[in-house]
C-alpha cells in the first residue's frame, strides 16, 4: 500500500510556510529561491501558501487524489517536521475531505 501522503497533499493546501532564510538557496540552504519570497531578515515563505485558501508552489497533482512535493529532498524545516497521522493532519485532511489516518502510523 502507498505511502498515504502520495495521495493525499492536504497539508501543502492549508498552511502558510515560513522557514529560514538560511534554508534557502539564497543563503546556502537547500530550498529553491524560485519558490520562496523573503519576507524579512530571517524569514522566507513558500510561494502560494500566503493566501486565504493556500496551496504551495511545491505541490504538484491533485489534492485526495495523487499529489506529491516537487521538491521533498529540499523541503524546509516546517514540512520535514509535520507528521503524518498527527492531530494537525487528520484536521486538515478533514478539511479537504479525507478520512483521519492513525497517530503513529507513518
């Protein structure tokens, strides 16, 4: 059975991703500087998730269906530490309507 973040993307479409500037490109970091907009100093966004209905720059397909990151190896901080299956998740996919997935599965 396939990962169930291969299909789902729930996440990548309802948060605004701050991250920083050190995980850019830009500053020697490994996210590409043409999906992020630096916001100050010390912070930079992914592109497309600063809008009332976000979806990030990064995500390719379509949400519930089949949906990837186009850039996981390189993903920032934020997106590394968001677990599967959490209660975060679950809320999310709710969101985008999806079934919960169980805590601690992936």
């Amino acid at each position: 059975m396939p990962h169930p973040c291969l299909t789902c993307g729930a996440c990548c479409a309802s948060f605004r991703v701050d991250f920083s500037v050190y995980e850019s490109e830009i500053h020697g970091g490994r996210v590409p500087a043409s999906l992020a907009d630096e916001i100050n100093d010390s912070i930079c966004r992914m592109r497309g998730t600063d809008y009332a209905r976000p979806r990030c720059a990064a995500l390719t397909g379509t949400v519930g269906e089949k949906a990837a990151c186009g850039i996981y190896e390189w993903r920032p901080s934020p997106c590394r530490e968001f677990a599967a299956g959490s209660e975060a998740c679950n809320r999310v996919r709710q969101r985008h309507g999806l079934p919960a997935l169980e805590s601690g599965l992936y």
